[in-house]
C-alpha cells in the first residue's frame, strides 16, 4: 500500500491541513471537507508508476479544470 503524508491548502479559506494520500488504487477523483469552514476541496490524484510519482491537483467544488 502506497501511502503518504501531504499537506494542503484549502481553495476556499487558505487553511493548511495534512491529508493521508492512498495511491494504491491508482489514479483516483474524490472530495474531502475543509476541518476549519466545512466546505468540499476537490482533489484529483494521479500515479505516474514510470516515475514513481504522485501528483495531486487540489481545487474549490466549484472551480471547473480544463
């Protein structure tokens, strides 16, 4: 199981929080509350295997990615 230890901003009120990252799954889409205003963050994590990475995108619900 690939785990790891990350630390995030918050989109909405600029809190830092450490998120526990699963990467064993594989690329994943998901939504985690904020602990200090409760709105959802958005993240996007992706597993580069060929380069042993992981990459997180982090972004407000309402925000759109293109």
């Amino acid at each position: 199981m690939k785990l790891k230890t990350q630390t995030i901003c918050c989109p909405h009120c600029g809190h830092h929080q450490r998120i526990e990252l699963d990467a064993s799954g594989g690329d994943q889409d998901f939504y985690d509350d904020c602990r200090v205003c409760c709105n959802p963050i958005h993240m996007r994590l992706h597993v580069d295997d060929a380069n042993r990475k992981i990459e997180l995108w982090v972004d407000g619900d309402d925000e759109q990615l293109y």
